[in-house]
C-alpha cells in the first residue's frame, strides 16, 4: 500500500483568490442597477472590482477558525472574572462610570457597524468588498454581544447600566454617538466605508481601544481589558481594510479624489468631535491613569497620522480640514466635556466627580499650557461648593450643534476664554454649529442635517415626556418628567458620585475601606 | 521617514513573536504598557514565519498572528512566509 501523501494546501495568495473571486454573477432578467441601486450615485467610478485586495488575505475558513480560538479565550476570561468576583478588584468605583459610557454610547455603535457593514455588502458589486463587509458585519455583531455579555457582570452590582438600549435612543448625550452613525449608515456604501473604515477606524479608532484598554488592564479590570483587546484584534482586520479601501477608490478613477477628500474632511471631524467622550474617559474616568489624552492625541493621531497623510499626498489627498484645530483642541476638549458632564449630571445615568487634589496635579502636569489657568479653578470652585452642601445641578437646557449634536462648549481655536459659536440661515431658518467644520458639513448638505433629531429642541417641543403627560397642569416639573421618559432611576442612576449608592455598597463590599475621592 | 508599528497583548503567545520581531528587526523597539506590547520601527518592518518557528520549537501559520493582534499601521503584505508593514511603494 502507498503511503498516504499529505496534499499541499493552497498558499495564502491563491487560497485568498480561489475564496473571493468568481462567486459572483451577471444577472440576466433583471438589470443589474436594479439589484445594486447604490453603487453608482455617489459619483464613485469602479473599472475594475478584481484590483480590490485584503492584504491579510483572509478568508471564510480561515476566519471563523482564528474567532472561534479568540471566543474561547475571552468566554473563558468572563466566566473566571464573575467567579471570582473580579468587579470588587477594581481600582475604586468610580472607574465603573467609564463601563457605563462604554456600554450606554460604545456598544450600540457596534450594533449600528454590524448594520451597516450587512448593508455596505449587499450593495458593491465587487465580490472582495463584499467578503470584506461580511466578516466586518460579523465582527461587529460579535463585539456587540461580547460586551454585553462582559458587562452584564457588573450591571449585576452597578447602577446605571440597565436601560442601555432605551437610553441610546432617548437620552440628550447619547444622540452625539448615535446621530455619528446614523449618518454614516445613510450615506452610500462608498462614504460609508470612507467614513466608518478609513476616518474612524484608521485614524481614530486606536484611541479608543488601545489606551484605553491598557487603563482598564491598570485599574484592575480583566474581563474588560480582555474584550477589549479581543475586539481590537478584529480591529487591526478593519484598519487595513480602512486604507486599502482608500487607495483602491482613489486608484480606480481620478474624479474620484475630490468626493473622497470631502468625505474625508467631513468625517475626520464627526469622528473627532465624536471622541471628546472618550478624552474626558482617559483624563477624569480612570482612576489609575496610563496616558493622558493629550499624549494619546500625540501617539496615534499626530504621529500615525501624519506618516498616513504624508502617504496619500501623491494621490492629491491632502490632511483633513479640521486636523489643525483638533490638534489645537488637544490641551482643552477633555476638560470642556467633563465640565459639561458634570453641570448636566442630574440629568445623565453616570457619576460625575471633582478630581482629588493627587489628580488635579496629575493634571496639571500633563497639561501645564492649560489646567492650571482654564480648568482647575472651576473644578476647585465646584468641590468647595459641593462641601458647602451646594453640589452645582445645572438644570437649564444647553444649546446644540446641529451636526455634532454636543453643547456649544467648545472654545474658539486659539482663544481658550471664549466659546465658539457660528451659525447660518437655510429655507428661513437658522441653524447653530459648534465649529467652521460642522458648519461646512451642513453647506454642503443641509436637506440631510436640517432633520437632525436634536434632544433639547425635542424636550422644548415636549416629544420627551411620558405617554399623558400634561405640562400645563401647576407644579409641572419638566427635568422630572424628561427623566421619567428616559426611565433614569433618579438618585441612583444620576447625581455625584460622592452621593452614590454604587460607592456606598463597593465601600461595604470591601469591608469600609474608603477610597481616595472628592470632595 | 515615518514610523510603522505593531502591537500585541502582552501574554506568553505574545512573547516568542515579539523576541523573534525584534531579532529580525534590529531598529524596532517594544514600548510596555499595562496588558500592552508596541513596536515602533522606521519606514519597516517584518514578521519572519521561520524565525518563529524555530522560537517556538512547531510550525506557526502567520494568520495566528490575528489572536494576539491588537493594532498596526502602515501598509501590508502578507504571504506565507512573511508579513511586511511599510510605508514603500
């Protein structure tokens, strides 16, 4: 008998073309703009699909061998981390407030890129694209489910975590994250990629995920740090699909660079703007801190980027618009937003503090152009009020940038005392914006954003208000009935943390140990 | 000339790949932070399939580079032997 020779596998390369190529067809009894209507009316022209690659040229088989290996790893991490009551062994409680916004503003975005990437598939007509969008689409889902499933653990011992969903649709904050990606997933699949794989995820996505992660790992937080990383490796997946796809549409057809720099512009700027939430995280969420967002800023955006944009110069790409100013903006937007969340935080499902003196000089230090003049007094103005018995609610509504959705906290580039406001009129109406670059999103296109859902406008028009309410009727409080609507557990869910249920029972927890906190 | 990264978790799948990274890549650094591993190098960098190999004393089929990846930059390509970031053209 012969012996049994081992047939040679494919290599990479051919495997990756005997996957990805000819499993498409021509349609014949029906015209083939009918089956993909949305290919061709972003002005994107495509002449050859078969010039699209993966450069980790993975495929199908591949791909759920290497997710399944990550799943277990991660499932088996979670189950350790419930056992061994992992959630009493973080730093202290009030890191559990970054959870909180990660689970109420993060996770559901995860869900929409699901959506969108099932979407942005069925709608190429290039079958590498839309092998790609597949396994992203189902990434997606995946990062979804397992933080869920991660920080269900906590919501298990932790206020403010229990409505996620009900709150992303409802709640004033969570429409900055929520109208970000929206507004990508109705774009055409070409700006969506654009916006979502290459601004997002290849320019700004390393922030959130990477330093972040690691001040989870730092404060203590295992099964966090570990879906975290676990999701960031699918990441790494979509990154590169971010720049490949750049360079393939910019490749394809030279009328296509002007429709992509304007994408680019106007999505490296939503993504921005986007990740003040997760500046304010790193600077005054963490109680163990790794880096602050100033040198994170530094690390993955001005250094990473700039070797990126110096790159796609010879296709007469040049930076983003907006790249100077949120280089500027660098030494003040974490500081502007936690100022915000802590005036408004009757009326938010987290704990908001003032930072203790050890951390105000961390501040300080990490932020020696700014803190000190701009920052701190504020901060030791509202400690000392709160000492007094007069914690500062502000209970008065802010107003909004139309395209970004956040309060008009933002200062004036280069004049950190003022706040910058612009404006202009469409069809009768005026409209706010927080900045030129969200102002110049809507120029360009203002029959999408005069839509905006914007969540004070609608509390002002009473859209936010439980089923039967009657706001004429005497004594009608309107903060009560809002929070009501957004089924906020008041004086759980909201409030300072020195208040909190959640630093009473983790106190408890720990058998009465106090921790460092203010005032 | 810029710079292209790569990082990891930091675990002990990790640690063969990153001695062997820094073996074939005399000019790259590794950067510690907390659960974290980073590579800096100038303009490029190269993953040695043989090189881990012979770390780890089996065969290693480079995608499983995916299970402890946590970010790169710069452009890749990959075949079986080799993964190569750069910023050439």
């Amino acid at each position: 008998m012969d012996t049994a020779v081992k047939k040679k596998k494919l290599g990479l390369k051919p495997r990756y073309r005997a996957m990805t190529r000819g499993l498409d067809w021509q349609t014949s009894y029906q015209d083939m703009d009918k089956i993909f209507p949305y290919d061709k009316y972003e002005g994107i022209k495509i002449h050859d699909w078969d010039k699209w690659e993966d450069p980790f040229r993975l495929t199908m088989d591949a791909y759920w061998k290497y997710q399944g290996e990550k799943e277990k790893k991660l499932y088996a991490v979670i189950d350790a981390f419930a056992q061994n009551n992992g959630q009493l062994g973080v730093a202290d409680a009030r890191y559990v407030n970054a959870l909180k916004l990660f689970i109420q503003g993060v996770s559901p975005l995860e869900y929409c890129a699901h959506r969108g990437f099932a979407h942005a598939g069925r709608h190429f007509t290039g079958v590498g694209a839309r092998v790609a969008s597949q396994m992203q689409s189902i990434d997606e889902l995946r990062h979804y489910q397992t933080q869920v499933h991660t920080i269900s653990n906590y919501n298990k011992y932790f206020n403010g975590m229990h409505k996620n969903i009900h709150w992303f649709d409802r709640v004033w904050y969570l429409s900055v994250p929520k109208s970000f990606f929206e507004d990508a997933m109705t774009g055409g699949p070409f700006e969506f990629l654009t916006a979502v794989s290459f601004s997002f995820e290849y320019v700004l996505t390393n922030l959130l995920f990477v330093p972040f992660m690691s001040g989870a790992a730092h404060n203590g937080d295992m099964a966090t740090v570990t879906f975290g990383f676990s999701a960031q490796s699918d990441e790494s997946r979509h990154m590169t699909l971010g720049i490949e796809c750049i360079k393939f549409i910019l490749e394809q057809d030279p009328a296509n660079v002007p429709i992509v720099q304007r994408w680019i512009d106007k999505w490296f700027w939503r993504g921005y703007r986007l990740l003040s939430l997760v500046a304010m995280m790193q600077d005054y969420m963490l109680p163990k801190r790794v880096m602050s967002w100033k040198e994170a800023w530094e690390m993955y955006a001005e250094s990473n980027g700039g070797a990126l944009f110096k790159d796609l110069a010879r296709y007469g790409i040049r930076p983003p618009k907006g790249w100077e100013d949120a280089c500027e903006g660098k030494d003040h937007i974490s500081h502007q937003a936690w100022n915000t969340f802590y005036n408004y935080n009757a009326a938010a499902p987290f704990h908001t503090w003032t930072p203790n003196a050890e951390e105000m000089d961390w501040l300080s230090e990490k932020y020696p152009d700014t803190f000190d003049q701009y920052y701190k007094p504020r901060f030791e103005y509202f400690g000392k009020k709160h000492k007094e018995g007069e914690r500062f609610y502000n209970t008065t509504l802010p107003m909004l940038c139309q395209i970004c959705q956040i309060p008009m906290v933002f200062h004036e580039p280069g004049d950190p005392g003022a706040i910058c406001y612009r404006e202009t009129d469409h069809d009768g109406d005026k409209y706010h914006f927080c900045s030129d670059h969200c102002k110049e999103i809507f120029t360009n296109e203002p029959e999408k954003y005069v839509q905006s859902w914007l969540p004070v406008h609608q509390i002002y028009q009473g859209n936010c208000f439980p089923e039967g309410t009657d706001p004429t009727v005497e004594g009608f409080d309107p903060l009560a009935a809002v929070l009501d609507y957004y089924e906020i557990e008041v004086g759980r869910d909201n409030f300072d943390f020195a208040d909190s249920e959640d630093r009473k029972n983790f106190r408890e927890w720990n058998g009465g140990v106090e921790e460092e906190v203010s005032p | 000339m810029s710079n292209v990264f790569i990082a990891f978790q930091a675990n002990e799948e990790s640690r063969p790949i990153v001695d062997s990274i820094l073996a074939d890549n005399p000019a790259a650094e590794a950067v510690y932070s907390p659960g974290l591993v980073k590579i800096d190098a100038p303009n490029r960098l190269v993953v040695n399939r043989e090189t881990i190999e012979e770390e780890i004393g089996r065969d290693f089929d480079l995608q499983e580079l995916h299970i402890n990846l946590v970010t790169l930059s710069g452009h890749i390509d990959e075949d079986d032997d080799q993964l190569t970031l750069s910023w050439d053209h």
